[in-house]
C-alpha cells in the first residue's frame, strides 16, 4: 500500500510559514563594528582584538565585554595608615625641628598622591578589563572629589577602590556607600552638618548633580536632606565615618512628599523611588556611550530597564550598549576622546615601550584631565570643552612623539598594525570618513614623513595625526 503524502496545497504553506519563523542567525561583528564597541567601551581595538571578536554577533560581544572579571590593583602599603598626621606629636619639639618634621610629612603627603595617581595611570595600561576602569571613570567625574581639597591620599584610595568594586555592581549600593563616604564627608562638609549647626552643601549636589539634577526638587528639600544628612564624622585615627546621634536632627522632615524622622539611608531610599532618578543616570551613561544629545523615549525604556533590575548596572549597560542608538551609524565619530582616552588608549593600542605613568598624569593634566582632580563638584564636562589652543597643542605633542616611536623600525612599536595593509589599519583608527567641524584645529599630517615610503606605518602616522582619531 503506497504511503500517503500531504498534499502540496496543505505543506507548502506550513513549511514555508514554519521557516519564516525561524529566527535569522545574528551576524557576526565587521571590523568597524569592533572598532566602534571597544573604542566607546575599552580604549580602543588592537589588531588582535579583531580576530577575538570575528566570531560574535554584537550581543554576544557587549556580553562578552561586561563578563569580564576584574582584576585587583596593587593596594598601597599606606592606604591604611592615619588619613592625616597627628600635629599634637609636633606641640613640643623646637620650632626648627617643628618646621622640618612639617615639611617631611607634606613631602610624604605628596609622594602618596603622586603614587595614587601613577597607580591608576598604570592599571588602566595593563588591565583585562577596561570597560571597569572606564566606568571607574565614570562613577569618578559623577560623584566627585577632589585630591587637593580632601587633601588624604589614604581616603581617596578608598573613595576609588569603593569607586572601582561597585563599577559594574549596583548603583542602589554605591549611592548609599557614598552618602557617607569619608571623602566625600571632607569634599562637601558633610562631617560638618549637625542639628545646631545644618549645611547644605552635599545635600544640594547630591539632588542636583548625584541623583535629579536641577528642577527636580525644591529648597526645602534640600533642607530637609541637610537635616536628615546630619550627624555624620570621622574617627580621627581610622578616618572611617562614625555617626553621632547627638549631632543628628532627629526629628520630622517632608522630603520629596514624603514625611518622617528621616536619616541618611531613608533619604537614599526616598531618592531611588523617584522615576528621575534612573532617568538621570541614563542619560549620563548615554552621553558617555552613545551621543552628546540623549534620546527622551529611548531614556525612558532603558530607565525601565534599570529599575526593574533594581538599579543594577550590567543589565542597563548590557540594554544600552545593544540598542539600536549605540550602534547607528548617526552616532559614530560623534564624542571627543577625553585626554585620558587619548594617552591610554594610544599606548594600549600601540604597545608603546616602557611607558612612565608619571609622564602619562602629566600628559593628561597638560590636555586638561588630572587623575582625581576634577575642575569642580561638577566634573569634566568633556566633549568640545576638551578642545582649546593650548589643549590642542599639548594633544599634538604627544601624538607627534608616539608617531616618532613608530617610525623608529627598530623599536618594534606597532608591528601588529604595520602587518595590516594601510585601509585597514586607517579604518581601525578613524570612527568616521569626513573630520568633524569640532576638531578641524587638531593635527594635521607630519609634512615630512620618515623617508617617505609608501608602507602601511606610514599610512598610521598620517592617521593618527588625523583630527579623526580624536574621535570616537
């Protein structure tokens, strides 16, 4: 008995329906699509890179990105010493011996933070995860501090491994850990509000630049955030925080709508609930990964994101960096380089022999970005505000003496790109075909190549000197 077989009316519909509802297979990253993910989220792509990511698509390389574990830095041997010296030792000695041991101690002081800033310097060279220094970084200019006005190396440390370990954590937890930062207590006069006695200062900038931004708040919530803010100090030995009861206002304050004996981790919690908050957030990752104008739909579905996952941050960034915005074309080449995403990621890229962190810091400082010294409370505003004349020439500086490393054959700096061909190796360099109106003053093409020869390290010093490497 012969087998019966569907009629074609009845299986070529279904078969045909069936295979459209597969789902297409992702396809794998371009070259330029790599460029564009590890410049926005590393320090820029390495010719050996590209190979590690040929095989994903792009959720499959953002993935890849964020599951990197971080590595620890070296931990100074003085990060647990007092924060600050003890001037009392000093009350009985002669006023020659009182001066000399003053001077030793700020030397010392120095040297500290000489090291602090060299130490991160160095890491960012040589870590495996870059995205967590980057958004180290980040979490730096957004809740800010200053080394010259908290004036304790030891301290800072502390506010950048806090910085460091909640990177890519939770942002629930770093907003609380920072309220009552040691720090940042000495950077906003936080260790000077008490009941008697309210200050203001960190309360406003924690509405205003940490969790709303302007408009979002009224005085008289900054006054009752002051009030509930009170209380905290320092242990003068372990320059850990401490709360006082005694200084605290305990009484009754309205918030943000809402009324009660408020403390510091009530004020946090109030803040959170507020749908602005994860909107504020947003908005300045966006800006730091996609574009300098935030798009208000696209902030609200990824601050969704951020709430549903209880303001945890792998997810968000996971939502950001696989959005359509991230990866449209629209956007590449649209945001500056920052001084410290020129020289680190110069170096990285080029595999620069024996760099000096110390000339590094003092490279990004001469461009206009000091490690732990923002200008202000509220950060680097990055972008054009990175370009003036004397930045500009200190940029050309310091890529014209890179250029004199790579044209140096014997120093073997560069051969990873000197292996490709001189399109390649320009397309890993430059986000967009055309320079931007923003950086047409940056510099230009060396007017004497080394002996003029028409290989592929030449093509890479004419476009590293390019206005379109300082893009990305």
């Amino acid at each position: 008995m012969n087998a019966i077989s569907p009629k074609p009316s009845t299986q070529i519909p279904w078969l045909l329906a069936a295979w459209i509802a597969l789902p297409l297979p992702a396809a794998a990253l371009s070259p330029d699509e790599t460029r564009h993910l590890l410049d926005r989220t590393a320090f820029g792509a390495h010719p050996e890179m590209l190979a590690d990511f040929a095989p994903l698509d792009r959720t499959g390389a953002v993935e890849r990105i964020l599951a990197v574990t971080p590595g620890t830095p070296p931990r100074p041997a003085w990060v647990d010493d007092r924060p600050f010296p003890d001037r009392t030792l000093l009350a009985d000695l002669p006023e020659t011996e009182r001066l000399a041991a003053r001077q030793a101690q700020n030397k010392q002081r120095t040297e500290h933070q000489r090291a602090l800033q060299d130490g991160w310097m160095q890491w960012m060279l040589v870590t495996e995860a870059p995205l967590v220094e980057r958004m180290t970084l980040f979490w730096h200019n957004h809740f800010t501090s200053q080394l010259r006005t908290v004036s304790s190396p030891q301290l800072m440390w502390r506010q950048h491994d806090l910085l460091r370990r909640h990177a890519l954590g939770n942002y629930a937890d770093l907003l609380r850990a920072i309220v009552t930062d040691p720090a940042m207590l000495i950077y906003l006069d936080g260790r000077q509000n008490r009941k008697d006695r309210p200050n203001e200062n960190f309360a406003r900038e924690l509405l205003e630049l940490f969790t709303l931004g302007e408009g979002h708040y009224t005085e008289a919530d900054v006054k009752a955030a002051a009030r509930a803010l009170s209380g905290w100090k320092l242990h003068p030995t372990s320059g850990t925080a401490r709360f006082d009861p005694r200084r605290h206002d305990d009484g009754v304050k309205t918030f943000l709508g809402r009324t009660g004996p408020w403390g510091a981790d009530d004020i946090v919690a109030i803040l959170l609930e507020q749908p602005r908050a994860a909107d504020w957030v947003v908005e300045k990752l966006w800006i730091e990964f996609i574009s300098p104008q935030p798009d208000p739909a696209e902030v609200s579905r990824l601050a969704a994101v951020f709430r549903d996952s209880g303001y945890e941050i792998r997810p968000l960034l996971h939502a950001l960096l696989t959005s359509d915005a991230f990866w449209a074309d629209a956007h590449r080449g649209t945001l500056i380089k920052s001084p410290i995403e020129i020289v680190v990621g110069t170096v990285r890229r080029f595999d620069l022999p024996d760099p000096n962190p110390r000339r590094l810091v003092t490279l990004g400082t001469e461009m206009g970005q000091t490690l732990f010294e923002p200008p202000d409370v509220k950060g680097w505003p990055g972008q054009t505000d990175w370009i003036d004349t004397d930045r500009l020439l200190a940029r050309e500086r310091f890529l014209r003496s890179i250029t004199r490393d790579l044209a140096d054959r014997s120093a073997g700096t560069g051969r990873a790109w000197s292996a490709l061909d001189a399109a390649t190796a320009t397309h890993l360099l430059w986000p967009v075909s055309d320079p931007a109106p923003a950086t047409a003053a940056a510099p230009q093409p060396p007017e004497d190549p080394p002996h003029a020869e028409a290989d592929t390290r030449v093509e890479l010093i004419a476009a590293i000197l390019d206005p379109r490497y300082q893009l990305k």
